[in-house]
C-alpha cells in the first residue's frame, strides 16, 4: 500500500494536478467503501449460515441438560430393573396417558426424532415459538395441545441458521415417523400421505404405512406436506384448516411441523402433518423400535 | 481510509501486518457479536413470525 519509491525528485506538479489527486482520492475511497460492504455483507452471511448455528447448538445442548435431569429426577422409583425387551408389553393407549409435566417458556419439556434424518436426528421441544425459543430449539406453539393430546401438537423450527432443526423436513416421505417423547411417554406419528399421493393411496403398501391414511371428513385436505403463507395460523389449531381453538370429541391426534420456506427465505411457510399411530410407556433400556427405521 | 490507517500503524510492516489482522479480527468480532444480532430481526430471511 505504500507509495512507488522514485529515486529522482517528484516533478513539478501540473496545472490542474491538484484537482486529480482529489478526484483520484475520492474515486479511491467510494472504491474501498464498496468492497468494505461487500465484505460485510459476507461475513454476514457466514454468520447466519454458520455462527448462528454455533450458539444454538449451544442453547440446545444446555436445553437437553436441563430436560434430562428433570427426567431423572421425576422417574418413578419402582424396583423395575426388569429390561422390556418386547415393545408391545409397553405399548399403551393414548387416550389413558395425561402429561403430568409443566411447561415453562423457553424451557424442553420433550424431545422430537425423526429417524428417516438419521439415528442421531434429536432435538429437545421448548415451550414457545418467540425467536429467543427458537434460537434454542424447535418450539411448542404454546396454545397448541401436548404430544399424544387429541388435537394438534404443533411444533415451529428454524430452516437455515440457529441450529437448522428443521432444514430437511422437505425431503419427508409420507409414513416416515416422527418420535415425540416425554417425561413418561414415547408418542410414534407418521406423515401423511401427500397431495399427490392422494388418488391412489394405498394403506397397505407398507408395514410402516398402518394407520395413516389420506384424510377425509373434517379433516379433508390436510396432507402430509403443504406449503402456505406465513398467516395461514389454521394450520396448528386443532382441526388443521378449520379455524377454531376447541378441540373436537372425535378429534384426531395430530403433529404439526412449521418451518420456513423457500429456504434462506420466510416468504412462505411449509407444514408437515402427521398422525399419531402408537405410542409406549417408557421404560429403562427401552427405545421404540421405529426410532430405528432410519 | 485504509491507506490512512496503514501510514498511522507504528513498526515494521510485518508488525503492520499483525496490527492488521488483530483490527479486522475486532471488527469481525464486534459484527459477530453486536450487529449482526441487532440486525437480524430486520431482515427476512429466517424470521419465524407466527402471529
């Protein structure tokens, strides 16, 4: 950066030299402005792509720490050291299971799974969709139902920066499982067949395809994927689409994943619906056998 | 402006150079830390707004 080094005297400077060096300065300084933005505006997307990730898995990982040892805290002290090998023994019947866990914004309360991302795929739910809840995980959309409630357990996620929970959820395939559980619970919903799976769906095609079908009724029109506006809050009310809070006698056991779409924008919104299709008391040593389905 | 700060940097120019570094490096950090995080609300790109 320094100035060419001329062994003989400067000449005398011409008329109208002045006025250059000036012109020349200023050319010089808008120059550097411009690339000094241009750096700026890169190191910002290192920060949004990478470093927000750093601290939310941060967040998460402090998150995770606190869920497990409220867990272990509460397990019940029986004597049951028993390992269950057979997961039917605990399979159990959604409408007989009630939280016994509060929820505290910001705070885990449950961890979601979703094999078909990978074994490691884990994140733990806090209560809360504000973006301080979402630095640190997916987040409970607070008015929403429990995991394994009848209605809508609906859940929002990150697409691209802190922690990215829900980058992938474009690659689901109806049936895959979505795994929620809780301080006592492991609840098993599946995606919902997609729109254009519709027309020729067939139930029995797969073994993990049991008890997940296209929708019809009150439900009509809620599929596996959609992709809608950023207003369009009916999806995680109780009956997707249907806009009332109350919670329908004959309503099903919905999941709602929400995250923004397309990705690096939020200009929309893509939701992944399921449905809950079994669910296991937990017990020690035991993992339901779809978390590997992988 | 950056000529400007190089000439004011004191030593030799492998000093210079460590100055440099150590400046970028504070600015990087202060855009990491403090602006970014301010301006992040502002911008649409992950803004999970849910009503």
């Amino acid at each position: 950066m320094s100035g060419a080094q001329t062994p003989v005297a400067p000449p005398p400077p011409a008329p109208g030299r002045r006025g250059r060096d000036e012109v020349r300065t200023v050319v010089r300084g808008v120059g550097q402005l411009l690339i000094t933005l241009g750096v700026v505006v890169l190191l910002f997307v290192v920060y949004e792509v990478y470093v927000t990730d750093l601290f939310g898995s941060q967040k998460q990982a402090a998150a995770t720490e606190a869920i497990n040892q409220v867990w272990a805290s509460a397990e019940t002290t029986t004597t049951d050291t028993v390992a269950v090998t057979d997961p039917n023994q605990l399979v159990t019947d959604p409408r007989q299971r009630t939280p016994r866990y509060e929820t505290l914004s910001g705070e885990g309360f449950a961890k979601l799974y979703i094999p078909a991302f990978g074994a490691d795929y884990r994140f733990t739910v806090v209560e809360g969709t504000n973006s301080d809840d979402l630095y640190i995980g997916p987040g409970h959309y607070a008015e929403t139902q429990m995991p394994g409630q009848q209605g809508n357990f609906a859940v929002a996620g990150h697409r691209v920066s802190k922690g990215s929970p829900f980058n992938d959820l474009g690659l689901l395939a109806s049936c895959d499982a979505v795994v929620a559980e809780t301080q006592d619970d492991w609840f098993v919903y599946r995606v919902l067949p997609m729109q254009e799976e519709g027309a020729g769906w067939d139930g029995t095609q797969h073994a993990h395809c049991a008890g997940v079908g296209v929708q019809t009724g009150q439900y009509a029109g809620v599929y596996g994927r959609e992709i809608t506006v950023p207003t369009d809050y009916a999806q995680v009310l109780p009956v997707p689409h249907v806009d009332s809070t109350a919670v329908p006698p004959d309503a099903q056991r919905v999941i709602t994943l929400t995250t923004c779409h397309p990705q690096f924008s939020d200009r929309e919104r893509m939701i992944i619906h399921g449905v809950l299709t079994q669910s296991y008391a937990k017990a020690p040593g035991f993992l339901p056998p779809e978390l590997g389905e992988g | 402006m950056y000529v400007w700060i190089w000439r004011r940097l004191p030593g030799p120019t492998a000093v210079k150079w460590l100055q440099a570094l150590g400046l970028f490096l504070a600015v990087v950090a202060l855009l990491f830390f403090v602006v970014f995080p301010w301006l992040e609300p502002y911008l649409p790109f992950d803004r999970m707004s849910t009503d």
